[in-house]
C-alpha cells in the first residue's frame, strides 16, 4: 500500500472519528427546556349571559358580520396598505433572517482561500540546510479550501435556533395583533362617524322646527302677545343648535381623516359620503370559549417571547463548559503553475481545539443571572398579558350588557318626549301655553334622540372591542 494511500486513509479515519464524537457530544442540551407557563382560566365570562346564537365569525376578516359594504372596503384598504401593518411585515422578514442566519451555524462553514506568493529567503538565515546553505527565491501557489465546525457539544447553538425561532414566531403574532388593531381601530372610527352624521340629521331637522318656532314667536312680539324674552329664549336655543353642528362637523372631519391614515392615504385626498342610519349591532352567540390564550395574538407573542428568553438561559450556561472546535484544510501546493493541480502537490490537515474558560472575572455568572432575570420578567409579563386580556373581554362584555338596557331605556325616553311634544303642540294651538312649551318640548325630543343614538353608536363600538378582545373572533 503506497504512502499517500495510508496517509488517505488516516485522514478519512479521523474525519469519521471526529464526526462520530460531534455526534455524540451533540445530544446534550444544557438549559430548561420551556413549558407555558400556567395561568388559571375562568371556565365561563362573568359578563356572557344566554343570548340566541347566530353565525360565528371566522377567520382573520372579521368585519363582514356587520354587513357593512362601505366598512367591508375600508378594511380591505387597511389591510392592504397600512404602514403599521407593512412594519410589522419587516419585522417578521428581519426576525426570519436572522433565524436563518443562526441556524446556519449548525452546519460547518467551506471557504475558499487561495493564495500565491514569491518570497526570497537570505543566505544567512537560521537553519538553512535545504537550499546548501545558499539564498533562494521561490514562489507558493497555494489552493485550499477551509472548513470550520463548532461541535455543538452542549447544545448552545442548538439554544439559539430555538430562541431565534421563538423570536421569529413572536413577530408573526405581532403582525396579526398589529392587524386586528388597525382593523378595530377602521371600525371604531367609521362608527364614530357614522354616530356622528345620525347626530347631524337630528340637529338639523331640529334647526328647521326652531327656525319656525323662532319666527312664530318673533310675530307673536311684534303684535305685542309675547315679551321679549321669549324671543330672545328662541333665539338662544336656534344658536346653541347651530353651534353644536359645527362642532359634530370638525368631530366628523376627524374621524375621517384618522380613517385616511389608517388606510395609508392622505387625508386632504379621502372622503366618506355621509349616511344617516346606524345598523343594530350584531347579536352575540352563547357559549363562547372562555380560553383565549390561543386565540389573542398578544397572547401567543407573549408566550414565544418567553420561550425565546427561556433558550437564552442554556445559550449562557453553555458558555460555562469547553468548546470544542474542527478545522479541516485539503487543497493543492506547489511552486509550479502547471503542476499545481497535481495529486502529489495535495495538501490536507484536519485539528480538533478545544476552549474552555478558566478565569472570566464573573461574566459568566453575571450572563447567567442576566438571562435567567430575563425569563422571569418575560413570564410576569405574559401573565399579565393574560390577565389584562380577559379583563378587556368582561369589560366589552359589561358594557353590551348595559348599553343594551340602556338603549332600550333610551328608546322609551323617545317616545315619551315624543308624546310631549305632541301634547305641547296640541296645547298650543288651543292656546293653553305659548310656542315656547312647543319649543322646550322639541329640545327634550332632541336630546333623549341624541342619547338614544350615541348608545346605538356604543353599542357598535363595544361589539367590535369584544371581538378585538377575543382575539378577532369568536368562533
């Protein structure tokens, strides 16, 4: 057997010996392995009281249950071109890149490193035995590859795979919360806004009936039947009417400007026709699911970001223990160009390092306690999150709850004042009371209107807080 077959052979032999320990090193894992951490769930809402079923929300699209075509658009427009959203899109290729990046260094690195140089050595120079004792100038054509290996021995890249994945996966939950508050946020101004035009309606058919009580009483006056005073009350009460539109109008106009950035549009560029009714909101189903923690999106980022801090605790206890290290070199040499590539001119080597650290002043301690503290911190936080999310949820629920009675009390205030103004009427033109009575009647049917639709207007702004808190869904 020639000499470069054995010295082939031994080499082969040390790269399966070196693979097989790599191999058997790597099975270790220094560090906790994570386990969500416990969080008590109520088995059923406080707040959620037996109402008739209707069809369940599916999906991430949640707003087509308010039959809303205009709404409907707008979310499709956010979705679409939202910059939070977009944002958040970076942050979810940023966080897979740089997975991807870690994981790489579970595999050995090959590089390329050629090299040619000339080199004169001096007659003089220690040990010169190769060249009799003479100066000589040769050239060295090297062409290697290089490889390079961190035996995972104690599992630390392993732990930053693991923490880099749990990291990436707590940016695609935050995409999906960051989507469900744009489009919570689209649909809490657009019925703010839709609030708002029923609220102008009412006010301006109002401002037409005062308008007319003004004039009735200003020709009562001027014939000497009524003082002045009950002009000037007239008076007051048209131009306080008139200055609450204005204002609804600068409420209205920015609620559809906050519309147009959430649509990623310019504001001086987007508008909304005005549309006078408020649909009912839609009715919510029994028996929804009391457990949340896999359905907010905040929830599982929450839950990730923990597993990802947990791994960071082997990554830094890993450091305690010795690396060990591969280097692999196989390539060809020669100072001749045209023999370089020549089975006699091949090179190759392969070494095993090891470091371990002996003395590092307490940094190691320090990283330890560091990611440990870390952990803690990302696990309150988590439970908070829990908590605080089904607080949102019995808080969206309280308010449906009420605001439903108090529509319906408020319903029943319309008619009353209804009836008022009906009996005001009819007094007056018998001439029991002057226009007055009419007027004071028409501004208590003005107001219990306007409370009955700002409920209606809440009602609808709750319902979207509810599916918001449960995740954008309550299937």
């Amino acid at each position: 057997m020639s000499g470069s077959l054995k010295t082939d052979i031994r080499i082969a032999s040390q790269l399966l010996t070196g693979a097989l320990l790599s191999a058997f090193i790597s099975g270790c894992m220094v560090g906790p392995n994570y386990h969500t951490p416990a969080v008590p769930a109520p088995p059923a809402y406080k707040e959620s009281a037996p109402q008739p079923a209707t069809p369940v929300l599916a999906g991430t699209d949640w707003w087509p249950v308010f039959h809303d075509a205009t709404l409907d658009d707008l979310e499709k427009q956010a979705v679409a071109a939202n910059q939070d959203i977009q944002i958040a899109v970076t942050h979810v290729d940023q966080a897979d890149a740089i997975r991807r990046s870690i994981h790489s260094a579970q595999l050995p690195t090959v590089s390329a490193d050629p090299s040619v140089g000339r080199t004169r050595e001096a007659q003089n120079r220690p040990n010169n035995g190769n060249t009799n004792g003479k100066a000589a100038t040769f050239n060295d054509i090297q062409l290697p590859l290089v490889l390079n290996y961190e035996i995972d021995a104690w599992g630390r890249i392993r732990r930053m795979v693991q923490s880099a994945t749990a990291s990436q996966q707590a940016t695609q939950a935050d995409l999906r919360f960051v989507r469900l508050s744009i489009t919570a946020s689209v649909a809490t101004d657009y019925y703010n806004l839709r609030e708002t035009d029923a609220d102008i309606k009412l006010l301006e058919s109002t401002v037409v009936d005062l308008e007319r009580g003004y004039t009735i009483t200003n020709n009562q006056f001027q014939r000497g039947i009524i003082s002045e005073l009950a002009v000037k009350q007239a008076q007051t009460i048209l131009d306080q009417t008139r200055a609450r539109i204005e204002a609804l109008h600068i409420q209205r106009a920015q609620s559809e400007h906050a519309i147009a950035v959430l649509l990623g549009r310019p504001a001086s560029t987007f508008s909304i026709a005005e549309s006078f009714t408020l649909s009912p909101p839609p009715v919510i189903p029994a028996g929804m699911p009391a457990d949340l923690l896999g359905r907010r999106p905040d929830i599982a980022a929450a839950d990730r970001n923990a597993a990802a801090a947990s791994a960071q605790i082997g990554v830094a206890k890993a450091a305690y223990l010795p690396q060990f290290s591969l280097t692999g070199v196989a390539g060809y040499e020669s100072s001749n160009p045209g023999s370089l590539v020549n089975w006699q001119n091949t090179i190759a080597s392969l070494a095993t390092s090891v470091t371990a650290p002996i003395f590092t002043g307490g940094r190691l301690k320090a990283n330890v306690d560091q990611a440990q503290a870390s952990y803690r911190q990302s696990v309150l936080q988590y439970e908070k999150t829990v908590l605080i999310s089904y607080q949102e949820v019995e808080d969206q629920l309280a308010a449906l709850h009420y605001l439903a009675r108090q529509s319906a009390a408020a319903d029943n205030a319309v008619s009353d004042s209804r009836s008022a103004e009906v009996i005001a009427t009819n007094r007056y033109k018998t001439g029991l009371v002057s226009y007055l009575d009419v007027v004071f009647a028409q501004q208590s049917l003005l107001s219990n209107e306007e409370i009955f639709t700002q409920v209606q207007g809440q009602r609808l702004t709750a319902t979207v807080g509810l599916i918001q808190a449960l995740g954008g869904s309550w299937e």
